[in-house]
C-alpha cells in the first residue's frame, strides 16, 4: 500500500477508535502472525509488514492486539494456546495469519519460518494445524470469531517432494457457528504476495476495514471486488461464514446497536473451595484447572484473576503484583482434570526469571513473557540481555550451560545507564543497552583507564582502572559526554589530545595563548583551557576554537541556539521535528545540521551538531510503519507530496514545487532514520525580495503557494483548501487592505491580499504562512505590528521594547512572553516576518 494511503490509514484509525469508544464495550481480541524470513525455503515480501499493518488498524478499531513476527512452531503453538485462553474473556476473537500456508489430506497447515519439509509426511508434525485455532475458538464460546489466511501462497516446498500435496492452496473449511473464515483467495488457489508494502488481499482489506457502518460481509465482499479487479480476475477471495447476526468492524454511533455484555473473566474466584478438597495438600499454594477455568490460592485465599501469567512450556508462570511472588503451576496445559494441586513458589522477591533448551531462550517480567522485545549478547558463559520498556539489564548467568528449560530468576544489574565493559588480555568487549558494540569503538589509553569512543551514537565512555581489571569481570562504564569528541589531559606541561578516541597527540602543533594552549590538528583548532595550572593528568574537554565543521547547539524549553565558529545563526535558519531530533537548514551558507536527540537534550548544554549536508539540494528522509517525513531545506512537505511504489524504492513528487527525489529501500527502511533522498530533478522555491514591494510570485521560507483559494463578497470570505471549505474554523485581521487568516486546525496561516478591493466573488490564490508558532511581525514608519494566530497582540500600552544590537526586542505584558524581531531597522517595508519567541 502506498505511503499516502498508509497516513490516510492513520488518521482514519484515529477516527474510529473515538467512535468505538463512543459506540461500543465489546471485548475485541486479535492475534496477528506475520511470517516472511524463511530459513528453509523462499522468503516473502510482505508478512511482516502485513502483519504490523493489520495491528495498527485493527487497533483503531477498538481490539486489543497480540501480534508477532517470524514464529518458530514451537512459538506459533504457545501463542495460539495463549490466544485461546485470553479469549474466553472476550466477546470478539479475530486471528489474522500472512506467510505460506499448505493443504494436506484435507487439513490446512500454516508453515512455521524454521520448517524443512522434504516430503508430505512431514507436514503434521513439522507445521501448525490452522483448525488449532477454530477449536481454541469454538470453546472459548465467543460470540464472534473470525479467521483471516493471506497465506495461500505456492507450496514453497514442492520441487524437493518426489510427489506434491493434493492441492494447491489451501483446503475448504466449514466455520463453526458464530464465525467466519475468509481466505486470500479461492480454496484450491495460490495468492499473490504483492509487490507493494502490502500483500494484494491485505492492502485491499486494510483499505475497507475502516468504512463505517458496513456488515462484515460487506466489507469482504468489497475485498473481493477490489482483488479481483487488481488481479484480473486471477485471484478471487473467499469467505466461509456461519455467522449469526451482524457484526461491524467500524459501527459509528448513529448505528450503534443494543450493547452486549462482557465476559467473565478466565481466570475468576471460586466457593467451591473446600477443607474436604484441600486438606490433604500440604502446601502454602494451590491450583487446579478444567477445560475453562483455573484457580490459584495462596493460604487459601482465591488470587487467580489478579496475576498476570504465562506459558512456559508446558507450565504456567503467575505472577501477583500485590504481594510480588511468582508461581510456577507444573503440567499446566495438560492438568485439566479439576483437582487440587501444589503450586511451587518460585520467588517472593525476584521480578525476572528466564529459562532455556536448545540455545531457545525465554524471559519473562512480572509473569508477561518478554522474549520478543529484548536486545541481547553473548558475554563469555552468560547472557546479557536488555529490556527497553523497563530500561533494564539483566544476566542470565551460566546461560549455555543451563540449557535444561527450568525457570531461574534474572540477576539484574542494571535500570539506569545500562553501559557495561569487561577485559582479559587487554582486550575488551563494550555493552550498550544489551548490545555488545566493541566493534565500533575507538580506544585510548588515559594514564591507568581507557577512554572509548562510541561511532555510532558519538558518545565517549571511561573504563575506570582498564588496565588493573583484566579479570573478565562486567562493570558499569561512565559516560563522560554525549555528543563531545575531543579531550585532553596534560602532565610536567606535556599534553595528550584525544579525537574520537584516537590519541593524536604526534600529529598536532600548538602555540601559548596567555595560561592557554592552542592546539592545531588537520582543520581543526582546539584551546586547551587554563593549560598551564592544569598538570593533573585529568581528562578534560577541549574548546573547539575553529573548525570547517564546527557547529553548536544547545537548548533549553525548547528554545534552541546554533553556533557556527562562535557566532550564533539560529535566527536565519529553517528547521523541523525529525522524530527526537531537530533538522536545520541555513539559507545562506547551503547546510544541513541534525541536533541529535534534541527534545530530550533540553539541559542548555553546547553539544557538536551533526553536519548532514552542504547543498542547496538539501533533501533527506525517515520512515516508519510506510509513513514517511520528507525535509526539504529544512521543512517537512510530505504533506505536499505524491507518491508511487518503485519495486523496493519510493517515487516522490513535490507537488508545490514539481521536484521528483527517490527514496531508495524505502520499504526496507522502517526504522525512523534520517537519510538523504536521491534527487531525480530539483527546483527550488524562489526567494523572498528584499525591497520594498510585494509579490505573489516570490517565496522565501516561511511563505509558498499551494493548492489554497479564496473568494469574498460584502465582506464575507470563503476559504478553500484542497478542495474543503474551511472559512468557519478560522479567525482573521485586517493588514491594511490584506486580510490575515488563521486556521487553528492546520495551524497554517493564509494572507488574502488585496481583499478590502476584491469583493467581486472571484476565486484568486491565497499565501500561505507557515511556522510552528504563528507568530508574525511587520513594520513601518508608524511602528510595529505582532500577530499571534490571526491576532494582533501590540497596542501602546501592553507591550515594552529595548534594541539588541539591529534586533528589537519585545515584552508582551499580559502574556509575559518576549519576541525578538530581526534586523527591525531595515525590514520597516511592511511585509510580514516571522517572530522568534524568546522567553515564555
């Protein structure tokens, strides 16, 4: 599916999940299985992005969402289990698998990434039965089930079987009453896997899903049409249906029905409880469990339906969060028979346990399995393994020793600043966030430790007494600067310098400077500041005095400030939100800078700036979930742009300026990284005239034309933007014959020029105005004018005003906010500017 259509997707979920909040309490819950990277046979396109896809509409629409990538069978197996259990608490049940899928005997079988089938004999044990989860279904008794298989694909095995399965495809199943199975293509029949983001069937019934107040059996047979219209005809979409009464994906309140009522809970207390039942246990713990229901105790108080639990084989881990003590409930999965039995304590203390067999690891938080959502390394006998949601570290200690699948309790050794290092040999491996990144480093000695330069986040760490701890041991590693790259430390008035931690100490010159030193290495000059009475061997940072590449930064409440050598360039900038990241572009020197982690970094601390580009063809772009951003000299146009799919790459055109750029593996590269985009044809937007006369024809910034038009008539206006008439929502003030228009909703401004004259009905092109803050200014020989959102702020008597240098300065009285406008003595040529807000 198209980027475009992915925003469109976006928003609409948006909508629909306020409608279902409105409109509807039924208990919705989906299991999504997206496999693509096949071990054994052909990899597939779109799985994975399928699947991730599939979670976030089906989210919008009011379901809660267990979703996984790449299953072993095994894992394929104990996530279904767990589906199957969580849903008899639930009113609806939807399972959704993308991957191959293969018929045999009549059965249907989804196909696991590490399967090797040689024959057909294999498929039973080596693959997952999909009526697993129709029985699951059936006796979860919910009132709606509904089974989707985008997995209709080739028999990816069939050229090593000296004879193939029956059919191609997969089989015809009857759905049990209450449900629904449809199939990406006709029973008997093999699917396209696409050639976009999306497979062909998903993208058609990811664009339907949200079309409100259609019956499910509406909504796939617009499915149908739309498959069978893109395909010609060589894929047609199937359903099996026995379901009773409608159900909507997206009801809207105008067509909400009678509300349904909830479910119990699986888990659920218990009288039945008895002395007669319990007595001859002798244990603290006790559960038991039928076809439906279990029970835990714990001195003989009900706890069941207050853990949180997960499988672990064939076991069960509860966890209670009052009291903070694990079970372990043994032979779970088969123990269905109703009596009592020990439950085994396996800690009051410890929140983490893992197991192991088969170099197949299992970790678990609290009793929610975390395995899926873990970064880990190997650190000699031990596992280090790193958990963003908790922002923990923990050591699975003797890990591939203990391959015997019992559960241990995970030492934690870290929840702060997860950086560790070990040595033997003075050799070193290096730890970050789980990650194990000695690799990308740079070292150097400083007297008895060792400073290392990260590449990759260009952060610089000490190992504290490196060379007295060659003993193998993990230690915390201190961070010493963020972002800094150039130290020093000096000793009997002889010096070191570090760049990126390389001492290049031989390769440098240097000069007095008063009690400093100037140190000269390639392009670059550093001071090394109070040199003279600093011989203490202590590593310091060295002041960047000039450099080719020399940009700050800093910021603090959001208030950034850029230094290029020293002088401060913030003001003449363009700039945007790249993610957590702040893009700037500087006009007149043609750069590009990246202040990397700038909405965390609000410490108003001076850090390097990262220069990304020195073309006026600035060009970059990130993506994530096939929603791109695109910044082009510093602003954020996706929104002005189209798109189309190029195999794996991304055609944009940039409708308000006609530029055409290339966004190589887009599909590939959904990571949120910034990257440059490859420029296909560029024009650039004309700049704004410096002398005193006004024009529609040229644009500097902060100012473009768009698809935007207005029309007035006896002092009524109407505004259209893209086609919508928006005039309603927004304010407006008159700039002498000019009107200046807000829309708070796009948080854009329009200027309608001329418009006191133009009351003739006539539909002319308006300007559009665009900064984050709205906040503009202009001036003549008369003063000055402050607008804030389609408001003039500045009267004689709310506001105060002192010079900075060429820049005026004002206070705002009853808003308590300070405005800076630039070069106020020779931009008295009534055109409007933005202002810069200095303190708020």
């Amino acid at each position: 599916m198209r980027s475009i259509a992915a925003i469109l997707l976006f928003i609409l979920s948006a909508i629909s999940l306020q409608l279902h909040a409105q409109s509807s309490n039924e208990k919705r819950l989906a299991l999504i299985i997206g496999n693509a990277e096949y071990q054994n046979a052909n990899k597939l396109l779109n799985p994975v992005n399928d699947a991730r896809s599939m979670k976030k509409a089906l989210t919008g629409l009011g379901f809660e969402v267990m979703q996984y990538e790449n299953l072993t069978q095994r894992e394929m197996k104990q996530v279904i289990d767990e589906f199957g259990r969580k849903l008899e608490a639930y009113d609806v049940g939807l399972f959704y698998f993308a991957g191959h899928g293969i018929q045999a005997n009549g059965n249907n079988y989804l196909i696991p990434v590490e399967t090797n089938l040689t024959n057909e004999q294999q498929i039973e044990y080596d693959c997952v039965r999909a009526d697993r989860v129709l029985g699951l279904m059936e006796y979860a008794k919910s009132k709606v089930n509904i089974v989707i298989l985008d997995a209709c694909r080739n028999n990816p095995f069939k050229r090593s079987w000296s004879r193939s399965a029956q059919g191609e495809g997969l089989a015809f199943m009857n759905a049990p009453s209450g449900s629904l199975i449809a199939y990406a293509t006709a029973p008997g029949k093999t699917a396209s896997d696409g050639s976009g983001s999306n497979g062909l069937y998903t993208e058609a019934l990811l664009k339907n899903l949200f079309t409100p107040d259609l019956t499910i059996l509406q909504v796939f047979q617009n499915v149908r049409k739309s498959v069978v219209d893109q395909s010609a005809r060589q894929q047609i979409p199937w359903e099996s249906t026995s379901l009773i009464g409608d159900f909507y994906f997206n009801k809207t309140q105008a067509g909400a029905n009678e509300q349904e009522p909830k479910k119990k809970l699986v888990a659920k207390e218990t009288s039945d409880v008895t002395t007669t039942s319990t007595s001859s246990i002798n244990s603290r713990a006790i559960w038991k469990s039928d076809e439906k229901t279990w029970h835990l105790l714990d001195n003989k108080v009900q706890i069941a339906s207050r853990t949180k639990y997960s499988y672990a084989d064939d076991d069960l881990l509860a966890y209670d969060p009052e009291t903070g003590t694990s079970y372990l409930l043994p032979g779970y999965t088969h123990l269905t028979d109703n009596v009592f039995r020990p439950a085994e304590i396996l800690s009051e203390r410890d929140q983490y346990f893992w197991r192991s067999k088969d170099l197949s690891f299992y970790v678990y938080d609290k009793g929610t399995s975390i395995s899926t959502e873990i970064v880990h390394s190997k650190s000699d006998d031990d596992l280090l393994v790193y958990h963003p949601l908790t922002n923990a570290t923990l050591l699975l200690e003797r890990y591939y020793q203990l391959q015997d699948n019992k559960l241990r309790p995970a030492r934690i050794i870290s929840q702060s600043d997860n950086i560790f290092w070990k040595s033997k040999d003075n050799k070193y491996l290096f730890f970050i966030k789980g990650e194990q990144v000695a690799s990308t480093t740079s070292s150097a000695a400083v007297n008895n430790d060792l400073l290392v330069y990260h590449e990759k986040n260009g952060s610089s760490y000490i190992l504290k007494n490196f060379y007295n701890l060659q003993d193998d041991q993990l230690r915390s590693a201190m961070l010493i600067s963020d972002h800094k790259d150039v130290f020093w430390s000096a000793f009997n008035n002889k010096f070191h310098l570090y760049v990126k931690g390389k001492d290049v100490s031989s390769q440098v010159t240097n000069k007095w400077s008063g009690s400093d030193l100037e140190v000269n290495y390639g392009n670059n000059t550093y001071l090394l500041k109070d040199f003279a009475s600093r011989q203490d061997r202590q590593l310091r940072e060295a002041i960047i005095m000039e450099s080719a590449g020399k940009v700050e930064w800093k910021a603090e409440n959001n208030l950034f400030y850029v230094k290029d050598n020293n002088k401060e360039i913030q003001l003449q900038t363009v700039y945007a939100m790249a993610g957590n990241d702040l893009l700037v572009y500087h006009p007149e020197k043609q750069k590009t800078y990246l202040l990397e982690n700038y909405s965390h970094l609000q410490d108003n601390q001076w850090r390097n700036a990262r220069l990304l580009s020195s073309s006026s063809e600035s060009v970059f772009w990130m993506s994530e979930d096939n929603v791109y951003w695109l910044y082009v000299q510093g602003k954020q146009v996706a929104q002005e742009t189209t798109s189309i799919a190029e195999g794996r790459n991304l055609l944009i055109t940039h409708t308000t300026t006609g530029s055409k750029y290339r966004l190589k593996n887009f599909y590939d590269l959904q990571d949120k990284q910034i990257r440059p985009a490859e420029v296909i044809s560029f024009n650039a937007s004309p700049i704004t005239k410096t002398d005193n006369t006004k024009s529609t024809d040229n644009y500097g910034p902060y100012t473009r034309k768009g698809n935007v038009t207005w029309r007035s008539k006896d002092n009524l206006y109407w505004l259209y933007v893209n086609g919508e008439q928006i005039a309603k929502r927004t304010r407006s003030v008159f700039i002498d014959s000019d009107l200046f228009v807000y829309d708070p909703t796009d948080n854009l401004s329009y200027l309608l020029e001329s418009y006191k004259e133009r009351q003739d009905d006539q539909v002319r092109s308006a300007t559009i105005y665009d900064t984050s803050d709205q906040t503009w200014w202009r001036a003549n020989d008369g003063g000055y004018y402050i607008y804030v959102k389609g408001e003039l702020i500045t009267t004689a008597t709310n506001v105060q005003s002192y010079w900075a240098d060429s820049d005026l300065i004002v206070y705002h009285k009853p808003s308590g906010i300070t405005y800076r406008l630039e070069d106020y003595n020779t931009n008295k040529d009534n055109q409007l500017r933005p202002a810069f807000k200095v303190v708020d």
